[in-house]
C-alpha cells in the first residue's frame, strides 16, 4: 500500500520561457488567451488587437501564428497561473508597468467567444484549410452547453449595422442567444462584475428590434434594480444574521430598498472599502454600472454587511445587541452547521483569529 504522506506530493511542471512567449509581441504571455482549434495561446490585448483588426477588414478571424480559421477563444486561466510562476521565478521577464497598463486597455476577451465562420467566401489564404467548422470541435463545444442560435442581426440591418458570417459573436449567459460583438458600440455586452456576456442591454440600444431575445431584468445598470428579500448570500448565508438585518431595518422604520439605495450613493461617493467585494473591477463598479442580477445579489450582500456594521448596538434588536462577536467573524465555518452557535454570537465583524483552526 502506497504511503499516506507521499500520495499528496506536489508535481511540478517545468516549461521553457521560450515556449511562454506571444508570437506578436514575442513577450512572455500578459493574461493569456488560447484560441482553438489550434490551441495556440497569446496576450489578451495583442489577440484582441488582432481581432480588432480583422473585424475592421471583415475578413476571417486567423490565427496569428498558423494562419489557421479561428472558431473559438477564450481565457486560459491554468496557463495564467504558469505565467505568473515563471515571473516569479525571473523577474527579467516581467514587462514594465506602462506596458501591462497598455496591454489592458487593448484586452477585450472577458469570456469565451464563439466564432463564426464564413461560409462560400473566396478563399484568400492557401494555410486555411476549411471554410466551414471542424465537426469533432463543434462536438467538442457542444458538449460544454456551447451552441449557435441564430443572431437576429445576421442579414437585418438594425440601426445601422448587420452583422455578416465574418462577424465574431457572443453567447448571451441568460438566455444562450447571439449577438454580434461590437467593440465601440455604447450598449455594454459583459457584465463588470463577472465577465460573462449579456445581450439585455445590446437588443434594446438597436432601436428597432421587433423582438428581444433576454429578458431586460438579467442585465441592466445597479440604480434601475430593485430588491425585495435580503438575498441569499447575505451574511454568508448565515440565516439568523439575515433575520437580525431584517428586523433592524423594520425596527429602525425602514425598507430593505431604502437602504440599499442609501448605501449605494455611499459607494458611488467613495465612503466604503471595496477590498472583500466579490466582484471583478470592483473599483469601476458604480450605481450607473450594467450588472446581472447575480452580481446585484452580491452587491447588495457586500452593502448589508457594512450597512450592519455601521449600525449602533442599541438600533439591533434586544436579542441580538448584546452578543458578543465570534473569533473567526465572517470567516467561522460553524455559523453554517450550528444554530445555536450562530445564535449566541454576532458573526457580521472582521476576524480576529485565524478561520484554520475553526
């Protein structure tokens, strides 16, 4: 039998700088990206670059580095964590700030984008194999819920534009449909908060679309929202901490819209510390900010937390206001699994001992 203590042994990978490099900037990788079905692997803002480009031409998207049709692409994040040890291991290769902040603004791969190939179009590159998509990596897709609804923009013209076999699109998260991706348009497509692409807010900026795909509520700005029920994150899902939160906002003559329309002005004026918001650019964020609702819920959750820690005791009720705050705070893993334990102590402050040994 194997030995318990060696079964959990690391394995390292080794791989050569020189095999890490863009074939653009022939730098080491800045937030990968791979493409597929090729699998070759660039800087974000050097492909979106590229992208940029190729849409501007309206010719097929190719690869960089093989000349190969593009059909898929999207965020390497294992390749990411390499990138990071290699930096970590030769500090030489590590660009300079200037750079990388050039590099983001060009990036614009949030999440996997599905190509789409042109279809009896001269062919203007002897590299590209076929015009049509690989069937075994369409299956491939297929099989990751990956599909490729019709884009209502494809072959109508709406509000000037009418996207062409040429056109890259995305894969709206909520309702699956597709829109094309439009680099300048004033619709925003990607969630700020995750990433994910949304076509809640695109179909309706197109002026005449007879039709919207999305329901309008999965994607809309912060101040147009509005919320009923503490959300079911709140408070790490602590439900007797939800209850206290409810009842001190009825005790204190309030409404739980009330309050978090308060506490974002708050944020928009910069009075909170946006350091545990568990969302993506958390410092851009603002009440005009577009966000699905899951990132609304975990906003609202964010707020509640500090609208209770801004609280006076003596506005809590009875029951709650003079507990004593748990060692672990918001990190205590017993609150979840013990009543009695989440009833006894306040679990909305910071921690004051380490949660590892909770």
């Amino acid at each position: 039998m194997a030995d318990p203590g060696t079964s959990r042994s690391k394995v390292q990978v080794y791989l050569d700088a020189e095999h890490a490099k863009c074939s653009i900037c022939l730098s080491l990788w800045h937030d990968v990206v791979t493409v597929g079905p090729c699998l070759h692997n660039f800087c974000n803002g050097c492909f979106s670059e590229w992208l940029r480009r190729s849409q501007k031409k309206q010719l097929k998207v190719l690869c960089p580095q093989c000349r190969g049709v593009v059909q898929f692409v999207g965020k390497n994040h294992f390749l990411h964590n390499i990138e990071e040890d290699i930096i970590r291991s030769d500090s030489s290769l590590k660009r300079s700030e200037e750079e990388i902040a050039q590099l983001d603004t060009y990036a614009m791969i949030h999440s996997s984008i599905v190509m789409e190939p042109g279809k009896n179009r001269e062919r203007k590159r002897t590299r590209v194999e076929s015009e049509a998509p690989d069937e075994d990596f369409v299956e491939f897709l297929e099989r990751f819920g990956v599909t490729s609804p019709q884009c209502l923009q494809c072959g109508t013209e709406y509000n000037g534009f009418c996207s062409n076999g040429n056109t890259v699109h995305l894969e709206c998260h909520a309702c699956g449909g597709k829109m094309p991706l439009r680099v300048n348009s004033d619709a925003p497509q990607h969630c700020l908060g995750c990433e994910r692409p949304f076509c809640g807010a695109y179909w309706p900026a197109q002026g005449n679309v007879l039709r919207y795909p999305c329901s309008l509520d999965s994607f809309k700005p912060i101040s147009d929202r509005s919320i009923s029920i503490i959300p079911h994150l709140a408070h790490q899902t602590n439900q007797v901490e939800k209850d206290v939160t409810q009842r001190c906002i009825r005790q204190m003559g309030r409404t739980l819209p009330d309050v978090v329309s308060e506490w974002i002005a708050k944020l928009d004026n910069g009075e909170i510390d946006r350091s545990r918001l568990p969302l993506k650019h958390a410092d851009s964020i603002s009440s005009s900010t577009h966000v699905c609702c899951e990132c609304y819920d975990k906003l609202v959750s964010f707020l509640l937390y500090w609208f209770r820690i801004a609280t006076p005791k003596h506005h809590l009720p009875p029951d709650a206001a003079n507990r004593a705050d748990c060692w672990y705070g918001y990190e205590c893993r017993t609150q979840h699994h013990n009543e009695q334990h989440a009833r006894r102590l306040n679990h909305v402050c910071r921690p004051t001992r380490s949660s590892s040994n909770n």
